[in-house]
C-alpha cells in the first residue's frame, strides 16, 4: 500500500495526515507516481519513453483512451483539435478586452468559464444525474474540444497582455507548434517545438496533485466540463502548485552566481525557510521530470548565454542536497526547479509559465474526470468541529 | 470520532470510504453538521436560533469572525458590504453580453472568475508563499467584499438573461433586501425578504461540502480570492449539488397531485431509482433546515395557491419515510425537498436556485479558507494505481 500500486477495497483504513496526506480518491489506471522508484508513468509506459519517442497528442490520446493510438486513430483525433482550435468571436474579444495588468491564469480561468456560457454541450450533463455513465460519450467529445481550446486561450492571453492582435491557428502545425505560433506570431524552428512539446508531455499527468483533484471534485458534482477546467485552473494559479516555478527562477536570479549559492542556501536553511524547487508531497527520491528538464535546461542555458543562472542551478541543487543529507533528510529537485529555467531560455515571460502547465494538464484534468465519470460518486470529506453546540442568542444590548 | 466533534491529532486512523467518505480535511471552529442528532450549528448556535432571531449579515459577520457582532462591529461589516455592492463598469457588459440560453451559474462564475482580472488584490497572496497567515488581513477585507460582489452578480445575471437593464444596489435596503430589488427592479415586501433571508442564513455553512471543499482545495494552493470562489461556483453548479432542489421541484411538478405520489414513490423504489431530495452523506436524522422550511414551504404554498404541490411533496415525503422506515432504512427529506417550493412560491425561476445558494455559501466559503490560512498546507491525497508500469513504446507500424 505504500506504494498506492495495486488494487484496494472501500471502505479501508489509512493513516491520514493534514493537507489529506494518505487520503485515497480512487482506484486509476491512468498514471502513477512512484514516490519511492522516482518514477513518473502514464498508462503503463515511464514517462521517458514518451519524452524520447512520443509527442503531445499521442500523449494526450494515451491519457484519455488507455493505449497508444494506430495511425487511424491519431490523424481523427488530430483532426478533432484541428477543428476545435479557433474561439467564438465573443471569446476573443473578452480576451482582448482585460486589462493588461491581470494575472494571465485569471484570464485563463475567465474565458474558459466564459467558453462554458457559448458551448450548448456546457449544459448537457445536468440531465446525467441518476446515470452519470450516460454522460461518458458526450463528456469525451467536449474533453477533445476544450483542450484545443485552452491552448488557444493560453496563447490568446499572451498576445493581449502586450496589447498585440490575436492569431488564429495555423491547421499545418502540430498541438505545440501552433500555440506557439499563435502566442509568437512567428512558426517556431525544429527545436524550440521539441523542447517544449517535451515539457507539455512532462506536465500532462501528476496523479492526485490539487489542480487534477479539483477538477475531481467539482465534476463529481456532475458539472460540466468548462466549469470543471475552470476551476481546476483557479487552483494551479496559486503559487504553491502552478507558481513555484516562477518563484524558483525568482529565487535562482537573486542569488546573483554560483560562487553564492552555498552561502544563501545555508542561510535559507538557518532560517528553517523552505527553498521552492525542492522535495514533493510524493517523490522521496529524484523527480523524474527534473531529470528530463535538466539536460535540456543545461543545453540551452548554455546557448542562450545564460550559463552563469544555469550553473547557479546547479550549486543550488548540490548545497540543497549535500546539506540535507547529512541532516538525515535526504531531498531533491523537483519539476519546477528547472522547468522555469528552461521557459526563459526559450523566451517565455515568467507570468505565462502556470499557462503552459494548464495547457499541457488540461490532458490529465479531463483524462482523470472521464475515468472517474462512470462509478461517480460526490467527493465528501468532513471537518471536525471543535467548539461549542448550545449557544443562545442574545441580543445586541447585551454583547 | 463518529460524531465528529472534538479535536483530532494528525496523523490519525480512520475507516474511509468512496467519495472521501470519512476522510478529515482539518478542525474548524465554524460550524458542525450534526448527523446523528439532526442539528446543523454555525459557531456554537443552532441554526434555528439564528433563523429565529438573527439576519443574513450578522451570521455572515458570525461565520467570518466567531461571535456576534457588537452595533459598531454590524455596523461597519454592513458598511463594508454595502462600499462593494457596486461591480466595475466591464463586469456589468460583460454579464449583460452573455447569451440569454447560458446556464446563470456558468454566467456567474465567469463574472467572479473576471473580477479576478480586475481587482489588484488578486495577485496579492502570490507573495505569501513562505508565510501564507501574513495574507489574512488582506484576505478577509477580500473576503467582505466578494461576497457582496457575488450577491450584485447573482441579481445582474437574473436580469441579463430576460434582457432587461442591470440595476444598481439601493443603499439603503439590506444584503438580501438588495438581492431581491436589483433582480426584479422591485423593493421587497417584508415577508418575502424575510423569507429569502432566512433561506438565506440556512444555505451560508453546511460542512466540508463538496463546493466549500472545492474552495479550501484551491485557496490551499494560495490561489487569490477569485479564483477560488469561482472554483467553488464549479462544484455547487452540479446537479448533485446546488441543482438538487430544482430536480426535486421537477419531480413533484411531474407527479400531479398528492393522490399519486405514493404509486410514483413505489415505482421508484421498485427501479433502484434515487430519490431526489432525500437523504444525506452525513445526516441520518431529519435535515434541520427541512424543518424549517417545511414550514415556510407550506404558508407560502398555500398563500400562493400552489396548496396542491406542497400536498403532493407532504404525500411523498411520508410514502418515502415510511416505506424505508418498513425496509429498516430511515432516510428523511433534506434541504433540497422543501426548499425549491419556497423559492418557486416566492416566483424564482429555477434556474436561479443555485444562484441564491452561491450568493449565500460564498459567506462559507470565505469563512472556511480564512480559517485554513494560517495553518494552510496544500490538499494533496493520492489514487491508487492498478495497470502495468513497464511498457516500452512501440512504433506506429507494429500497434
């Protein structure tokens, strides 16, 4: 059970910690963090067999139908995105009309709520509720249908923040190249589209984390699926989930060089302060996903001329390390310590990083909310309630 | 423990079910859902007490801050609540810019979720991320003003979708006074606006559920204020959730009369078919907001001639407790049975019922993430996984 690898029965006891540590959704098969391996799996394939050999809609595919698709199946579901790709006209021009000093994931959370206003199929499930599972069919077709539309949104709110007209995609590019295309305005070369295709695979999945749990959660309640993304949104834009790579960089930009990085990691330390980019709620042992951004954050640091922050990274993650470990707390990396890292080597403004990562887990959101669909059950947890029962009332004169 | 009532020490072992049955998010001291005893309690007063004696904007300020307000504590709160009543000039075009066929609570979490884009308190909390109880003092002024800023929505999206102009909150009526004349143009009569606030104070706590969850999953991640409450707008627009009292409505509308509503329970039954409106996760007694709604259910009803459908809901409510009761399962009508007639007699549409809920629950939900903030850890349970974790990835020719 340590684990969670394997099959358990409801009910069964668990030893349960704040924050809903131990506590148990449900029974998947979509993917698996293995806490103790160091290892990432979406539908039985570790994550670096993806990296090195598939791309984002395969993946995408994979998450939502359970295998790999053949050629057939591929191209249709392609073409679906293809054919989801461009807003209603009201959409681009909500878009347009924010102002440029709102945080990119608020505009995100608005206009996929907004989409939820436009889309007839927004309403559809309302009628599921003494059969959820009747719902599954349509819910999958409208899953397809949102996640080319987030990634146009995420590439909309780009172009507005900085007052520049919106592109409509480009049917010839791939799932990342055109959300690149339509942020930049320009079709991106060979490797930038690789990098980052890398990175939306990396993100696509992470098991229970809190964005995928709340879309659980409110589509338990049998809401629809714009509703659901919406919220799930709201949760990856709270800086201990979707921000913690940006306040990674933050952090790696101040330290000023590698020659200071001992010295500000034993300060931090002293402080009892926590350094964001290490350890994980799951993984006790090195997040895979670093791994993979790693090599790439190296590689292009170096290319871009921003070797000095990459091997500040680096002194970083040693003195982190080296330090824990001889407190007896082994720790590591995760995925956010060097995926900021590798966003600014590309160019991306650090405001837009928890965009990508919504992009990329809209994949997992929708996967994980389908899966959950046909056994449905509202999620229900209690308080417990440490206070008095009997009061009466008194009135204003005498308080 | 099974009474969940008392203090906890986490880690703790507990027995937990589907749907989180079981499972403890943390200790609050807001309200408590007695299951066993039939009673629902916000800060230490049985909530017949306050439906008795008290108003929508004293059990706000009670939920908020833990005791009832001396006059200048109400005073100021009802000041604070009023200075926000207003929305900004592009939240009201947009709500009026909506198609009149969205569903309002679509509309109303697209507006919240776009306050977020306009309110420079939204980014606040993103600082908080080494100390999260440094935010709280922004977070309640937020807080306060959200939750008049979601009663104005609420009413501009019962009038966007009839087409009619958006009114402005008069000053002097009160929160739910407010509610009721920006909706229809009209100053409520004392017994309606009575009735509604009642409605009002029984709807604003009910536990961790699913949308309150929602709300403390989110702001756990340390996500503004509008993010959060949008979320939490996600979950409660679930027929499951805060769509139950207008298929319960359908429901008796359906049946025709009191004469057949025990044949219509029995055929039910004799499906396997859930009962909408009847029983509850955590109460196994009658739902204390039925009873009092019962009541106002039945003076309304009758004053409105609608006497033959609060007949039709008594005949089914017995046929229901007496043939489970005959099974040696006891299930009770819960808040969701009565409290559609009362809003159908007041002449809410239905559509709007969860809106009503939301204007009121954000109250709640404001309550419950402040509370969690200073202790905040992020909500992070796991899902157990059941398929391979060893796959190699074939080419697309050998699949």
């Amino acid at each position: 059970m340590a684990n969670y690898l394997g099959r358990i029965e409801f009910p069964c006891t668990i030893e349960l910690g704040r924050g809903l540590e131990g506590a148990i959704t449900n029974i998947t098969k979509i993917g698996f963090v293995d806490g103790q391996g160091g290892r990432l799996i979406y539908r039985g394939f570790p994550i670096e067999e993806l990296c090195e050999n598939s791309w984002f809609e395969e993946v995408a595919y994979l998450l939502m139908n359970g295998r790999l698709p053949k050629k057939a199946e591929i191209e249709q579901f392609t073409d679906q995105l293809r054919r989801s790709s461009e807003l209603p006209e009201p959409i681009m021009r909500l878009i347009e009309s924010m102002p440029r000093d709102a945080h990119p994931m608020n505009m995100l959370q608005t206009a996929v709520a907004a989409l939820g206003c436009y889309e007839k199929s927004a309403a559809a499930v309302t009628h599921a509720v003494s059969n959820p599972a009747s719902a599954l069919a349509g819910e999958i077709e409208v899953g397809i249908k949102i996640l080319a539309q987030v990634r146009t949104i995420g590439a909309a709110v780009a172009r507005a923040r900085l007052g520049k007209p919106l592109i409509k995609p480009d049917p010839k590019l791939s799932f990342t190249g055109n959300y690149l295309y339509m942020m930049s305005g320009e079709r991106p070369d060979e490797v930038t589209e690789r990098v980052i295709d890398v990175c939306m695979i990396l993100q696509a999945d992470h098991g229970m984390n809190a964005s995928t749990f709340t879309a659980m959660v409110v589509h338990s309640c049998l809401a629809d699926m714009y509703s659901t993304i919406a919220a799930a949104i709201g949760a990856l834009r709270g800086p201990l989930h979707g921000g913690a790579n940006e306040a990674a960089l933050d952090d790696l930009q101040s330290i000023g060089g590698p020659e200071n990085a001992k010295a500000w990691v034993a300060e931090r330390m002293a402080k009892g302060e926590k350094i964001i980019g290490f350890g994980h709620r799951v993984y006790k042992a090195y997040d895979p996903r670093a791994t993979v951004l790693k090599r790439y954050a190296e590689k292009l640091c170096h290319q871009k001329g921003m070797g000095k922050i990459f091997e500040t990274a680096a002194a970083v993650e040693t003195a982190v390390v080296e330090s824990m470990k001889a407190a007896g707390k082994p720790i590591y990396p995760n995925v956010d310590f060097y995926s900021g890292l590798v966003y600014q080597a590309i160019g991306f403004p650090p405001p837009l990083f928890p965009v990508i990562f919504a992009v990329s887990r809209t994949s997992g959101w929708v996967s994980r909310v389908l899966e959950y669909l046909p056994e449905n059950r509202i999620f229900r947890p209690r308080a417990v309630y440490d206070g008095p029962t009997d009061m009466k009332y008194t009135p204003m004169a005498q308080r």
